[in-house]
C-alpha cells in the first residue's frame, strides 16, 4: 500500500502569530514579567490582572482562544471576538514585535480575560479597561507613548494617559477605579467611530 499524498502546510503566519502571542502575555524575562504584573487594577468593579493576562496565554496556547489573520476594519489593527468561537483577529501577518504590537495585545487580552471569565462589562468600560491596562503597560516599561492621529484615537490614548499619570497606576497596584475617576476616558472611546454600543474591539 502505497503512502497517501499529503501536503502538510503548517500555517505559519498563525503558528508564528500564536507564539508571539504567548511570549508577550507570559514572558520569561523579569523585565517584561514586571510589566505585565503592574497591570492590575480594576474600573467599575472590573478587574484586571497580570495573572488573568498569562491565563489568556494558556488558552492561546492550547487553543482555547483562537487566532486568526484578517480585515480588522478601517480603525484597528487587531479586534478579539468573545463567545464560542472567540479568536483575536490580527491585520498583519508579518508583525513586528515591538511595544506597540505588543500593547495592542495586552488591548485585546483584557476583553479575552473578561471573556474566558464569562463577564460582560458594559462595552465603553471594556474598552476603558483595555486602554487603561495597555497604557499601564507601557509606562511601566518606563515609556511614554503619543498618539496624535487619528484625533479619536489621540483623545482616547490622551485620556488613558493622563488617567495613568494622576493615579500612578503602574506603580501603585490594587487602585479600585469609579466610572467617575475614569469619565475622560470614557467620554473619549464613546466618542470614536470605531465603538458601536455592542461591539468590543
Ligand atoms: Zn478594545
């Protein structure tokens, strides 16, 4: 019996995609370690974690979560989509991985955690939670990030930023945030194109 023809084609981009994923949410050098466990505080009662975040490394890893490379629309580069079939859906199938792919998914990993955990935060708090966890990240890598364009993206990242700035939240775990602390930034995602009232990016 003669050995079937079959074509093996590992998808790579998906494969590759995947691991950058998981090296980013569940790094084992101390530095981006330190990183992701600043990332904790909550908004409204919603609360997130380093710990969260490397559990959404699991599900990556293991399938759970899926990834898929696609048309994320004309104002994101990367979208997550909850329930049964939840994946992240990725532009660009030759990332660079640097700190703002990489802030991008510390973004989506927030509404992943809320989703693997079944919460359904109201979107704009989502969607303020998702900001303010990338902007804590990025601060305590010891940067600074400017979003100038498009303006409603520059006005959310502007909110984020100032929010993280008075709190000191990379530096200061724990914060309980109100949806009154947090109403710039809100105001700011509520007002983008991008954020129907149903749907995360
Ligand atoms: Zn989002």
């Amino acid at each position: 019996m003669g050995m079937p023809w079959v074509c093996v084609v590992p998808k790579l981009p998906t494969l590759r995609l995947m691991g950058l994923i998981v090296e980013t949410l569940d790094p084992t050098d101390a530095y981006a370690q330190r990183r992701l466990k600043s990332v904790d505080f909550s908004l409204a009662g919603y609360a997130i974690s380093g710990a969260k975040l490397k559990s959404v490394a699991a599900a990556v890893a293991n399938g759970r979560i899926g990834v898929e490379v696609g048309d994320t629309g004309p104002n994101f580069a990367a979208a997550y989509t909850v329930g049964a079939n939840r994946h992240f859906t990725l532009r660009e199938t030759k990332s660079v991985q640097d700190d703002n792919w990489r802030s991008q998914i510390v973004h989506e990993s927030i509404h992943a955690a809320f989703d693997m955990e079944g919460i359904r935060p109201p979107n704009d708090i989502d969607e303020a939670v998702a900001y303010l966890g990338e902007t804590v990240w990025f601060r305590a890598g010891g940067l600074g990030r400017v979003v100038t364009a498009p303006d409603a993206a520059a006005k959310i990242y502007g909110a984020a930023s100032a929010l993280e700035a008075r709190l000191d939240l990379h530096s200061t775990p724990g914060q309980r945030l109100t949806r009154d602390q947090a109403q710039d930034l809100i105001a700011a995602i509520n007002g983008h194109p991008g954020y129907a009232p149903s749907s995360a990016q």
